[in-house]
C-alpha cells in the first residue's frame, strides 16, 4: 500500500472539515459531510450532473489507503470528475467521521437545498413535508423513504431538524442526492405555496378524521398531493392540522398502539404513489 497523503489529525485541511459537524459551521460554509462509499458514491453523481450547470455538489474527498483502494471505481471517478481526492490515515479519517466505525471515505460536500418556488415551479405531484420533526434519524429515514416512492421533492419547515446533520445524512443513505429539498420555510408559507401550485395538503396524524384507506376507496389520493408529518412524539400541533386540507390516520388493523414516524411516512407516501401511477 501506498503512504497517505494526510497523517496529521491537526492538519488545516483535517480540521476544516472537522468543524463541519458542528451546524453553524455548516451553515456559515454552506458544506456538510456526507460518510461511507455509497453517500460518496451518490455525491460524485449528483456531482456531474450540478457541474454541467455550473457548479459541483462535491467539493473534495478524505479517503483511507485501504478504503481508496476497495472502492477504486467511487475514487476514480472523483478524480475524473476532477474533485480532489486525498489518501489519509485511519486516524485523519476518524477525526472527520462522525460514526464509531468509520467506513473509510468521506466526502466534503455543497448544500443542495432549492428555494420553495422552484420546487413548485415544477408542478410536483408528490411532496413530503417535515414539521416540526427534531430526530436527524428520522428526517433522513423520510428522505429515504420519499425518494423510494418516487416524491419530486422533500421540504423541511423553520420548526425541523437541520438536514445537513451527519446523522440525517447517513440516514438518507445517499437519497439526499436523488430529489429536491427545500428547507428552513415556515410551515404557513409551505402550505400557502402549494395550494397555490394546486396541490392537495394533508396532515398525517394519528387522530385524524380521515381514513387513508376510505380515501384511497373514494378515488381522493390520485391527485397532487403533500403529506405534512409532525413531530416523532407529540405529532402535529392544531395549528398545523388547520392548515391543512385533510386531517387523515393510517388505520391501525391490529393491536399496535400506533406506528412510527417512517413506517407512517412510507405508508402515506406509497399509497399516494400507487393511486397516481393508477389514474395515469
């Protein structure tokens, strides 16, 4: 193996990237950290496709000897794609990471978010909407989920957790650079906006009036539609449930108390999915 580049965990350019998971570095720097072959791989992507706009999402690469070596296909085509690439040691790499065990890659990337008129600009037919969700776990989970169902865009209001968070990151295992986000818009100005781009908002809450399963029956799922999900424990403040055009619950079959905030979103999302694929 090959010496890397970078021994010293004190190196400028280690702490640097270090300082990135703190979230007002994040913000100030407008960069994140996004860990692991398949976030880097995804990065490098989204990468090519934003350089031939103007400007790319990958900024530069810390990568262990080893791990540059098993996964020389994701660092070659870093530097084809001319971002830097730097070989370093385990010790550089696991003071950049923010998990227990590094996997070895690390990407040092530019925010990604897209203003709430642009996503509407083009005519979603497939929102989720975060309010007031606080667990970074979750809000990349969602992410994830909504990337699955084939959502045009996910939107995180002023209430919720910052995207950009390692945790969110990783929990979005590399959908972060699939599908718009928008973040950091008050939860008023959301739903005032995509009325106006006539799309249908509901609020998935436990309590809800409406069953999604009556409203997948009375044909109301296959249109534009925005699902709103609340908080992990508290769910949906009433505010936020007026806002919205429906108030809807995922009927529960069986004996569970309630489902959690990602099975709920998954199960919401994918029934929205499958009534528009439906009605096309």
């Amino acid at each position: 193996m090959a010496a890397p580049e970078l021994t010293s965990p004190r190196s400028p350019r280690v702490l640097a990237a270090r300082r990135l998971a703190r979230r007002n570095a994040r913000a100030k720097e407008r960069r994140f950290l996004a860990e692991g072959p398949q976030a880097v791989r995804e990065a490098v992507v989204r990468h090519r496709a934003d350089a031939d706009a103007g400007q790319g999402t990958l900024v530069e690469v810390f990568a262990t000897v080893e791990a540059a070596e098993r996964h020389a296909d994701i660092v070659e085509a870093a530097r084809a794609a001319a971002v830097p690439v730097h070989t370093a040691s385990d010790a550089v790499v696991a003071e950049i990471s923010q998990t227990v065990t590094p996997q070895g890659l690390v990407g040092v990337c530019r925010f990604l978010d897209s203003p709430l008129s642009d996503v509407l600009a083009a005519r979603p037919r497939l929102i989720a909407v975060l309010a007031h969700v606080r667990d970074p776990g979750n809000a990349g989970t969602v992410l994830r989920c909504a990337d699955a169902a084939g959502a045009d865009a996910v939107i995180l209001t002023d209430a919720s957790v910052d995207l950009y968070n390692p945790k969110s990151v990783r929990a979005s295992v590399g959908s972060l650079f699939h599908l718009p986000v928008t973040v950091g818009v008050p939860i008023e100005r959301v739903v005032s906006g995509l009325h106006e781009a006539g799309v249908r908002v509901l609020a998935a809450d436990g309590a809800g009036q409406r069953d999604l399963d009556a409203e997948l029956d009375a044909g109301r799922m296959s249109g534009p539609t925005a699902w709103v999900f609340g908080n992990e424990a508290w769910g949906l403040p009433e505010e936020t449930r007026a806002l919205a055009d429906e108030v809807v619950r995922v009927p529960i079959h069986g004996k569970a108390e309630s489902l959690n905030l990602a099975t709920a979103a998954a199960v919401c999302l994918y029934a929205s999915a499958r009534a528009q694929r439906a009605r096309s």
